[in-house]
C-alpha cells in the first residue's frame, strides 16, 4: 500500500491510555508496596541501548489480567523502524505473549482502537504507522501467540487508505464482537469503482476478507 500523511496522531476508542513518556493517567497513588501499573513494568523490561518502548496501550481483559501493546522502535542512529510487542501482565508480573515484524521507515504507531476485536481473547491493534514526515498507512494487527502478522496489506495488497480526520478509519460493531474495519479509499482503487468506503469483514481468526463497497451484515 502507498502511505498517507497523517496530519495528527489521532487515538479513538482506547480502552485506557495511549501516551509517550512520563507517567500514565490512572496510575496507582496507593502505597508504596502496591505494584506499577501494568505499562510501566513492561516498559521496564526494556534495558537493551538499541530498542526502546515509545509508547503503550493496555486493555483489561475480563479474566483479570491486563495486556499491555509496546510502540518498539530502534534507537539506532539513522534506522528509522519500530514493532509491535504485545505483553501480558498478571500477579506474577510480565510475560512476552507475541510481536509482530519489524516494519522499516516506521517512526511511530497510533492506535484507533486497541481491543479484542475478533472475539478471541486477545486484543488487537487497528491503527496507523507513520515515519518521520507524518506519511502514515492504516495497520491491522491481530493479537497472537509468537509472530503478528499486519493483515491490511495482506487483505487489500494494492489499496491505499485515507487516514485523514474527515475520512477516519472504523470499527464496524458487531452483536457480539466487531464485524468490519471501515476504510476510505482514494481514486481509481483496484475494484475499478469510485473513491469512498469498503469494507474488510474481521475473521474470527483475525484475518480481514477483501475489501467491498457493501457493508457486511453484523449480526
């Protein structure tokens, strides 16, 4: 996909924080003995000079736990990249749960929605990449289990995708989990048809169906 520029880092339907450095909103005032809350203990996990943990969303799953995704970009001098490292914090503290590819030229994630949003106990990451111009693409990042696969490019190879405000991207809801990614494409797209919407039906398995002008039935 050709990148968009993205005129300002926009984070809609997160489920607790998205932020870049410095404390957290919601963080624990109790006692010294309480615990950090859960970004914090992953991003301290991350000592090594060459990675550093840009930024973190959470989101609480009904078992108790709380997963925490980490923007993980180089600090290498002249190496513009980053991934997504996905955590699970539990009373036993931090384990690794899965990351996706190292994506070149990314300087930063943004986030839409951070949720579990195909029903599998996971959540998963409907944002944007950006480089250091502020050119930006839309991503979908399905929580997993070992490596994290971007399914935008996989579902519309090809495409590309507005993430400007007036033409945000979506979460089509579902009854009971989300339905669709909602997506705003320019002129002259691969269907042949007119700029506008298509819809990429959400898979149970995390995978996105091909792009259409018809919205999916989400009942």
């Amino acid at each position: 996909m050709v990148p968009r520029r993205l005129p300002h880092a926009v984070a809609l339907a997160l489920t607790v924080l998205a932020c870049r450095g410095g404390e957290r909103r919601g963080a624990s005032q109790g006692a010294a003995a309480a615990p950090a809350p859960a970004a914090e203990q992953v991003r301290a996990r991350y000592t090594a000079r060459d990675l550093v943990a840009a930024a973190a969303w959470t989101w609480a799953a009904p078992a108790g736990i709380t997963f925490v995704l980490i923007d993980a970009q180089s600090t290498i001098e002249g190496v513009v990249q980053a991934r997504a490292d996905l955590w699970v914090v539990s009373d036993s503290g931090p384990s690794s749960v899965g990351q996706s590819e190292v994506m070149s030229s990314a300087a930063e994630f943004d986030a839409f929605a951070f949720e579990d949003l195909n029903g599998d106990g996971l959540p998963d990451l409907f944002g944007s990449v950006a480089d250091s111009a502020g050119v930006a693409y839309p991503v979908f990042i399905p929580g997993a289990r070992g490596a994290m696969r971007e399914e935008i490019a996989i579902a519309a190879a090809g495409w590309r995708f507005e993430t400007a405000d007036d033409h945000l991207p979506q979460v089509v809801p579902g009854a009971a989990r989300a339905c669709a990614l909602q997506l705003w494409t320019e002129a002259s797209p691969p269907d042949g048809r007119d700029a506008g919407w298509r819809y990429l039906p959400i898979l149970s398995d995390g995978r996105l169906g091909p792009p259409s002008v018809d919205r999916p039935s989400c009942t």
